[in-house]
C-alpha cells in the first residue's frame, strides 16, 4: 500500500518536475519562469525527504525556495523581461 | 515493488539535468540561462543522493531505535548526501554570481541577448 | 475506527478540498483581483483544516502543528496583502467597473514619494 | 535555429548515453567502502547522532574548510563588482502591515536557525540550512524597512571572525592530539545530549554564523548597489 502510495507520489512529482523545467524554458514572462524554478527546488525537496535525505531536504528547501529566488527576481529587476 | 520508486527518480534526475542543459545551450536571455542551470544544477544534486540512496532504509540520523550492531544494515549512506549538502549552497553561490555579471554584462552591451555579449562569447 | 480518527480524515478531505477549489480558482478566474482571492483566503484555510486533520490523526505532533498554523496565520495574509498592493501599483490592472477605490483615496500609495 | 538544431542534437547524444549508464548502476543491497566505514565507526568515533553532520564536519572538515573558501570567494566577487560597477536602485516604502510583520516574524525565524545549528550532532539540520535560514531573516528585516540593516558595517568582521575560529579549531587539533581538525580530543561525550561531538557543535556554529554573514552580505550589496538606502 504504501509502496505502490511512494511510487505514485514520485512519478507524478517527477513528471510535473521534468515538465516545469521544460516551461522554464518555453514560458514567456521570466517572473513565471523564476517561480517555476522554485517550484522545481521545492519539488527537489520533497524528494530529497522521499529518498531519506533531511538533512539535504532542508537545506534545498530554505536555498532553492528562497535565497535562489530572491536573486533571480532582483536580476529581473535590473534587466527586465526582455529577449 | 521499489524499483519503479527508485528509477523514476533516476529517470527524473537525468531528465532535469538534460532540459537544463539543452537550455543553457539555447536561450538568449541571460537569466533565462540562469534559470536552466539552476534546474540542471537540482538535477545533479537529485542524482547523486540518488546513487546512494537504498531503499527500505532510514535516514542516517540515529536515534535510540536502532541497536548499534545494526546500524549498518539499517541506514542509507551519508556520504553523498554530505556531498550534496555542500553542493547545494556552493551552487547558489555561483548563481548569485551568474546572476550578478549577466546583469553587469547587460548594462554594458544594453540588451539582456548574450549573443550580443562580445566578451562572453565563446 | 476511533471518532478522532474519522475527524481527522474528514478534515483531511475538506482541506485537500478547499485546496483545490483554490487551485481551480486561480486557473479560472478572471482578472488579478479575483485570483488573488483564491490564492490567499482560500489556502488559508485549507491548510489550517489540513494541518488540523494531521493534528487528529497524530495526537502527538499537536505542538509542532500549532506552531504551524500560526505561522501560516501570521505570513499568509501579509502576503496577500503585499501582492495587492504591488498590483495596485501598476494602473492598467485596475478594472473598469470599480465603484470605489480606498487606497487611492487615501493618498497613500506605497513606493511612490508624494 | 542552428543553435537550437546543434543544442538539441547534443542533448539527444548526452541522453543516450544517459540511458545506457544510468541502469548500469545497480542497486546495491548493502553499504559498501567509504560509506560502510562511516556508517559503522560513525557514531563512536565522533559521538554525533547525525551521521551527515558527522561525515561534512569531522571526516571531511578539510573539504568543508575549502568548500566555505569556496563561498566566500563567490560572495566576495559578488559583492566586489556591485561595489565597483554600481546599478540604479529604488527602494520602495513598505505598507504599514509587512513592516509590522516584517519587525515581529525575525526573532522566531532566528530561533528556528539557531535551533538547526545548536541541533546539527543531534537532528536534521546544520551549519549550511541554519546559517541561510538566519541570511533569510536578514532578507525579511531588509524587505520590510526601507534602511538597510547592518549600517556600521559588522558583517565582513563576523564573516572574518568565523572562517578564522575555524580555522583556529583546526589548530587546536594539531596542538593537542596532532592531527588537523581532529574531532574526538574534546571528548565525545554520550551521543544523543546536546553537549556531545567533540568539536562538532563549535565548528557548527562557525559555518553557520560564516554562511549566514555571506548571504547577508550579499543581499546588503544587491540593496546598496544603487549607493543610497
């Protein structure tokens, strides 16, 4: 129950993953592209936790989530969204 | 029953890894690159605590569940992890600093294209 | 099956649903204003009722949830209300058919020196 | 569109390879090398319950050592070009309700870093997520004003001052049991306590306070890379 329950979880969280990092690419306003890069860090995070990781879990959630993103909106700031 | 657990992250680690860098080849826009090393750079850090990872096991933090003869056979290996702890800060440093001469670079050439950057062409 | 346990699923599901009406909310309403009353009120809740199922089901874990939601209580508003009024900034978000508008009638717009 | 042709002919190659070697890397059933050793020695020889911990800061303090050099480097580059090459800057004025906030939530964000760090031998956590979970705080207290905190400029000294009592632990090492960062000369105590280790917890706290300072850093430049607050 539980197996077949992880393995859901990770396939679906893999699959929106992979997907999110491709609309990184592909998605027009750069705002959306930088919050999709911390989704991608914050879903990083929960399968750091699935892999039993929490130590790294931690720290790829208060880096990936926050610090990360709070540089790219401040270079966003500076350049702006075009090219 | 575990092993579509365990490759599908490893399918997932390797997919991150290949858009980040298919991105870092293509894009113009300079956070746009970024961006997709940031994604290739999670992708790196989930394999790796991918290769060390067993399945069945706990963390490798002990508390006083575990009878020490066990320990072995009960956790799963610290060693990437703490490899990957480290990786993880070192790559948002070199994002900060990514993101601080791609700024610097626009200003200069005035346009966010790094086609248009001369002295960081390759 | 205790009463406790049936609690806690029960406001597992209504949480996971009021979540997802707010999920739904944001793809599907029309303008900035109306999505962000489905992204802030309504996860608010949902996460309460979520954490307050957990809290059900694990008795033990009532501690660390209450710090939880009162996080959740003390940041989540707070960024609903700096979304709004980062949007209220930019002018050609204002709709067209508002009766009043208190912000600007107060003179007080953040950001910009009067 | 050569260049997106060529980037996705690249990436196609790297993926097949990708597929080839990734299911040549079997699951192993047990802990091997390395990872057996630490795993089996881990917890008596330095007495930390937190084998990561135990591996980051005693077995591989050298690597650590160079990795925090490695940070600083970065920071210090960071804020260097936004010293020498400053950029146009507006600070906007906070509404009354986020400085509110941003005035109350710090000392409980603080609380939960410090608790990572004095905690890193014990639980889940450690120098690196305490010391940037501290940096967000830092970033919360920035937001939410429109000075900038740290105006007598005490983050490079608190920078200085942990990557120098790391180092100064690690002599301490060579001075009393010969041996570079060596953990076990404090004792290890019981695992489990909060005062246990050896030099685990005190080298804890200088990656923390030297990572969290960096970051500060860092978000103080990008705020003060227009010259005024």
């Amino acid at each position: 129950m539980t197996e077949t329950l992880m393995t859901a979880i990770v396939l679906t969280l893999g699959g929106m993953m992979v997907a999110a990092g491709i609309a990184v690419l592909f998605v027009r306003d750069l705002l959306s592209a930088i919050i999709i890069t911390g989704f991608v860090s914050l879903s990083a995070s929960v399968m750091f936790l699935l892999m039993d990781a929490p130590d790294v879990a931690i720290t790829e959630a208060s880096i990936g989530a926050v610090l990360a993103t709070m540089i790219f909106l401040w270079g966003r700031g500076k350049i702006g969204d075009d090219g | 029953m575990s092993t579509a657990f365990y490759w599908s992250i490893a399918g997932t680690a390797a997919g991150l890894i290949l858009v980040g860098l298919w991105g870092v080849l293509t894009r113009k826009h300079v956070l746009r690159i970024a961006l997709a090393f940031t994604v290739a750079d999670t992708g790196a850090n989930l394999l790796l605590v991918w290769s060390g990872y067993l399945p069945g096991r706990t963390a490798p933090v002990i508390d006083g569940s575990i009878p020490a003869s066990e320990i072995t056979s009960a956790v799963v290996d610290p060693l990437p992890q703490a490899m990957v702890l480290t990786s993880i800060v070192i790559g948002v440093a070199v994002a900060a600093l990514f993101v601080v001469v791609g700024v610097l670079a626009s200003r200069r050439t005035g346009s966010a294209d790094v086609r248009r950057m001369k002295e960081l062409r390759w | 099956m205790s009463v406790l346990s049936i609690a806690g699923h029960v406001l597992l599901v209504s949480g996971g649903f009021i979540l997802f009406t707010s999920g739904l909310g944001i793809l599907r309403m029309p303008d900035v204003w109306n999505r962000l009353h489905a992204g802030t009120k309504a996860t608010t809740l949902g996460s309460i009722l979520f954490l307050a199922g957990i809290g059900c089901l694990q008795p033990v874990w009532i501690p660390k949830l209450f710090l939880i939601v009162l996080f959740i209580i003390l940041t989540n508003p707070v960024s609903g209300h700096a979304l709004a009024r980062a949007v209220h900034m930019r002018p050609e978000e204002k709709p067209d058919n508002l009766l009043e508008d208190d912000l600007a009638e107060t003179g007080y717009e953040g950001g910009k020196e009067q | 569109m050569i260049r997106t042709l060529a980037g996705l002919v690249i990436v196609l190659i790297l993926g097949a390879v990708a597929a080839a070697v990734i299911p040549e890397m079997q699951m192993r059933e047990e802990l091997q090398g390395v990872g057996y050793s630490y795993a089996s020695r881990g917890m008596d020889e330095t007495g930390s319950s937190n084998l990561v911990t135990a591996v980051i800061v005693a077995y591989r303090g050298l690597d650590t050592l160079g990795e925090v050099v490695v940070l600083f480097c970065a920071s210090t580059a960071v804020v260097l070009m936004l010293t020498l090459y400053p950029i146009g800057v507006k600070a906007s004025e906070p509404s009354r309700i986020v400085a509110f906030t941003a005035k109350v939530l710090p000392a409980p964000i603080m609380l939960f870093g410090v608790y990572f760090i004095a905690h890193s031998h014990l639980s889940p956590g450690g120098g690196f997520p305490g010391g940037t979970v501290i940096a967000s705080t830092f970033l919360l207290v920035m937001l939410g004003s429109s000075s900038v905190p740290d105006r007598n400029g005490r983050l490079p000294a608190i920078e200085s001052l942990a990557g120098l009592s790391f180092g100064l632990l690690g002599f301490w090492g060579i001075m009393t049991a010969g041996q570079f960062l060596n953990n076990a000369f404090l004792g290890t105590g019981t695992p489990g306590s909060i005062i246990s280790g050896g030099l685990i917890p005190l080298i804890s706290i200088a990656i923390g306070a030297k990572v969290a300072s960096e970051f500060s850093g860092v978000f103080k430049a990008f705020r003060n890379s227009g010259g005024e607050a």
